[in-house]
C-alpha cells in the first residue's frame, strides 16, 4: 500500500491487484489537494500494466469543493480515453448531493 498525505488529505493505495487501481480518500476533495489526487490516479494510469478499473473509495471523503469535483471528471475522462472504468465506491450522501446538483452524477458513477 502506498500513501500520499497533503494537510488534512490523504490517499492510500492498494496495490495488492495490478489490473484494479484502487485509492482510499480521506479528508477534503478541494482546491488544495485536487491536483494532487489526479497526479497520483494519472500516474497509476501510466505504469504498467495498465488498470482495467480505477476504485476511488470515497468513503472517508470530507468536502468536495468545484475544484475536487473537476478533479474527478478529469480522472473519468482519462480514464476512458484508456478504456478503463472509473467507479466512486462509498459516496456518502454530500457528494451523491454535490453530483445531483451540478448533474454530473450521470458521467460519474456508472
């Protein structure tokens, strides 16, 4: 597993399937931290093998702010560039919220 922490951040990865690129988010999707997010996920996406599905548990998600939530279309739009399969397992109900309000929940969750 490995761990990437930025303030009040933090993203785990599960490296145990190299075809399932699975992170575990904890504390708060925003301006601060999004980039970093997708430089890890994008990362991941480069090295060999390639994933067949990314896994974003999202359960110990804090806020999601406009930033965080580009973040995630960016990390889908990528990732289908790819023909890989994006799914945000765990939302809790202010991010099932945040995607029914700005109607990207259809692109987002599958």
């Amino acid at each position: 597993m490995t761990s990437y922490a930025q303030d009040s951040f933090t993203v785990d990865e599960d490296s145990s399937n190299p075809l399932t690129a699975a992170f575990r988010l904890h504390g708060d999707l925003d301006y601060v931290s999004a980039e970093d997010l997708l430089a890890v996920v994008i990362a991941r996406l480069g090295r060999a093998p390639a994933p067949l599905e990314i896994h974003l548990d999202c359960a110990g998600l804090g806020i999601c702010d406009s930033t965080g939530l580009s973040a995630l279309i960016v990390i889908r739009r990528r990732a289908a560039a790819m023909g890989v399969r994006l799914h945000l397992d765990n939302r809790g109900a202010a991010l099932d919220r945040l995607l029914d309000i700005t109607g990207t929940r259809e692109h987002l969750v599958a």
